[in-house]
C-alpha cells in the first residue's frame, strides 16, 4: 500500500493550525531569524572580500555586500512584519510601521505574481504586498486568520 495515498484523506479535512505568534486575538508574522543571520554573514563575506579583489571587483562587492546588510538588518529588527488583533492591523511598509483600524483596510486577498502566492493588504492610500519569505507563512493562510480576526471574508 502506497503511504502517500493513506495520508491524502487525513491531509484533506485537516483544519489550518495558526501561524506565527497568535495569542488570544492576536496574530503576528514574521520570517525566521536564521535567514536573516546568513544574510548577514553573506553581506560581511562580500564586503570582507573587497580586500582581495581588484578596484573593479570592489566596485561590485561593496554595494552587494552593503545592501545584504541592510535587508538583514531590516529581517531582523523590523519584526513582526504584520500584527493583525481585534482593532486593526500594523504592517511593516519597507523602513517604516503603518498601523490601521480594520475599517481603513479596503481589501484583502492572495494574488498570484508569476508563480508566487503574494498577500495584498490595501490601506486605502496605500497597497502593502507581502511575500511568503516576509510573512514566514503561506499567504493563504495568513490571509485566513486576518479574516478570522477582522469577522468574516470580506471582498
């Protein structure tokens, strides 16, 4: 007997276990730190390196090796990516946190960007997109537990 086919029944009425850090009514979500480690670690490699290359090989080393940085650094102390709670939801909008009420959040849903499954939250003045890499969780079921919190689909 195939073990793949004994599972598919109980892996299809499964029910969706939460994600990230849900407490009470709350959810937050975020990537894991260790990428954001290797980040770092691959940033001060690069910018390590300047010291053994030539001046053109500097001039593409630097700029890579800071901008890995910056992403690193962003991953690691802009957490969580989203906080979503009964009153509205904060989302980290590249340097800087948005917070809104669920009645300024005009739509939520999963679009689909190339083959990638991408969370779209808009704001109103505003459309914040979030990958499976920055939230740590498959968008669909993110998308899932905001609906949760905020009572109910909404189109």
């Amino acid at each position: 007997m195939d073990i793949f086919a004994a599972r598919l029944p109980a892996l299809a009425g499964r029910q969706s276990r939460p994600i990230g850090r849900h407490v009470s009514d709350t959810l937050e979500v975020g990537p894991a730190r260790g990428p954001g480690w290797l980040q770092v670690g691959l940033g001060l490699l690069l910018v390590g390196l300047t010291t053994t290359v030539d001046p053109a090989g500097r001039l593409l080393l630097v700029p890579a090796g800071l901008g890995l940085l910056a992403y690193a650094a962003r991953d690691l102390l802009l957490r969580p990516v989203l906080r979503a709670d009964v009153g509205g939801v904060t989302v980290v909008d590249g340097l800087r946190r948005r917070q809104v009420a669920w009645s300024g959040v005009e739509r939520l849903r999963v679009v689909t960007d190339r083959r990638a499954p991408l969370i779209e939250l808009d704001l109103g003045d505003t459309v914040v997109v979030l990958s499976r890499r920055r939230l740590g969780a498959s968008p669909y079921v993110v998308l899932e537990q905001l609906e949760q919190l905020r009572g109910g689909p909404q189109a």
